[in-house]
C-alpha cells in the first residue's frame, strides 16, 4: 500500500469514529487537479462540529506532528467553543490523541 492509500484509509476510520460520536466531519484539505493537497490554515485534515464546539483535528500516521504550531494556534484561536487536536494512528497499538488547550497544556489519550 502507497503513502497516500494509508493516510487516506487512516483519515476514513477517523472520520467514521467522529461521526459515530455524533460529530459532524469535513474535509479540509484542498486539492486540485494541478496542486498538492493543502491543510487547512496549513495544519488541519478535518474540521468537525457539534452544537457550541468547533473541533480542528490533524491526522497522521505513526509520529506526531510539532506541537509548537499547534500550541501556537489554540493560543491565538481556541477557546471553549474552539478545540485542537492530533490524532496519529500508531501501526498494530491503535489511536494516540493530543489534545491542546490556551494554557499550553497537552493531554495524551490512548485509544485501542
């Protein structure tokens, strides 16, 4: 399996484990025919809502992203109604979550 067919097939069951949690998903990432694909604010794979909350949520497989970037951007944008986090799907463990909060505190949350 190539690069790009394990993100997607790992973005998918993401997706589908949001919205069995009554989120509602989209896409960010922008592609065309002529460009690459682009996150959104150039950190972000899916947006997800529920009624008062706005989730930013960056997906990645085996190794996390910087934190610095992300901490940077709850600083400025998050709030209560506003969540960041990463989701890395970790071969043969499962879902490791970082979730990130205005005072630059990083939670991490396993999942099987």
């Amino acid at each position: 399996m190539n690069r790009k067919a394990k993100g997607n097939r790992i973005q998918r069951k993401l997706i589908k484990h949001l919205e069995n949690d009554n989120w509602v998903v989209a896409k960010a990432e922008i592609q065309t025919k002529f460009s690459k694909a682009r996150d959104l604010f150039g950190l972000f794979d899916l947006v997800c809502i529920k009624p008062g909350v706005v989730l930013f949520v960056q997906v990645t497989c085996n190794k996390p992203h910087t934190h610095k970037q992300y901490l940077e951007f709850v600083n400025k944008y998050g709030n209560g109604s506003i969540w960041i986090e990463q989701w890395v799907w970790v071969d043969f463990i499962g879902w490791k979550q970082f979730k990130y909060y205005p005072n630059n505190i990083k939670k991490v949350v396993k999942h099987g």
